[in-house]
C-alpha cells in the first residue's frame, strides 16, 4: 500500500486539526450536552437542520465552547518533525476543520505551528462545505492548481477520509489507539506521524 501511493511524490498536504495535528481538547459529548443535543450526533449538521431562530444562540455557544476549549489544545507527537520535513522538501501544506477561523487562529498559536500554514490556506467551516464535502480539498488543489493524483488528506475523523475519498485524494488515516474503524476509507493508517518518515 505504501508503494501504491508513494508520499514522497505527493506534493500537496492537507491536515485536519483537532485529534490530527493536535490532542484535541474538545470534549464533544460535554459540547453536545451544552447544546442540547443527542449524544453522537454531527453537531454541525444537527445545527444547520433547525430553524435559524433556534440554532442562531446554539452557533454562538459552539464557538464560545470551541475557543475554550482551543486553549488547551497541544501537539500530536511527531507533527513539528513531519511538517518541518514536508516544508523542507517544498511540498504545500493546507488546512481544513469544521471549526471556526478564530479557533484555527488560536489553536495554531497556542501550538507554535501557525507559520507551515499560509493564511490562504486555512479553511473553516465557513470557507467551504464541511467535511465530508470534497469542497475545501478542490478549493485548496484549485488553488494550488494541482491534481488529486499529488495530494494527501490526514484526519482522526470518518468526515476527513470521505472528504478525501470524494475529492480523489491519498487519505491517511490517524489512529493512536490502531482501531481503524475505517479501512474502506483510508489508503494508510498510522498509529503516530513517526511511521511517514521513511517514506517521505
């Protein structure tokens, strides 16, 4: 499989944030609960599917929520090496999240990681159609104006892989517990950042 997709030939990176580049602090069930919301639902989509009069104070307490919990966000080991590599090496890096741009903002600070990420190529949830939409990765190869055939998307997340499935793209999977729950969807799964290295 690593043959298959030869990552040191894939010039074009796009990484989720939280549970990828960094040990998420979200604790989505509590955020769930805040919200008034069932337990394991997308929240997203669980808001956009309410009448604007009842998700219109939801949305503002998510993003209360999400920067909260943005400032206790640290890094996935290996994610400062594996990005320092990438750059080195002259591949683009992107960023695509469900969350809010503040959030984005205030994570990568609170990381030290903001300078791989050209601004232009940080993409919110209001930049695009969210994950599992192959919009944000089109976006960013459009702009970058490169093929699907040189790009990898790397998220914790089943949305990530869809993303990258439906936008035609190497997906990697991240998984520090090894559960894989998606293998359908994933062309490499990992369990830490240190197994791309060799490949790179």
């Amino acid at each position: 499989m690593w043959q298959v997709h030869r990552l040191d030939k894939r010039n074009h990176w796009i990484f989720d944030m939280d549970g990828t580049l960094t040990i998420s602090a979200h604790d989505f069930e509590i955020i769930r609960k805040e919200l008034g919301l069932q337990p394991n639902v997308p929240i997203l989509e669980a808001l956009n599917a309410m009448p604007n009069e009842q998700s219109a104070p939801l949305w503002l307490k998510l993003d209360d929520l999400e920067c909260h919990f943005a400032e206790k966000s640290t890094l996935m080991p290996g994610v400062p090496e594996l990005l320092e590599k990438l750059q080195m090496r002259g591949v683009k890096l992107g960023l695509l999240t469900r969350n809010i741009m503040p959030v984005v903002e205030t994570t990568l600070t609170a990381c030290g990681i903001s300078h791989f990420f050209p601004v232009q190529h940080r993409l919110d949830r209001d930049s695009c159609t969210p994950k599992p939409s192959p919009d944000g990765i089109n976006h960013l190869l459009n702009d970058w104006q490169a093929e699907p055939s040189d790009a990898v998307m790397v998220g914790d997340y089943l949305f990530d892989l869809q993303a990258g499935r439906n936008a035609k793209v190497a997906t990697i999977h991240l998984d520090p517990a090894g559960d894989f729950a998606w293998p359908e969807m994933s062309d490499i799964c990992i369990r830490q950042f240190s197994e791309i290295h060799d490949f790179l």
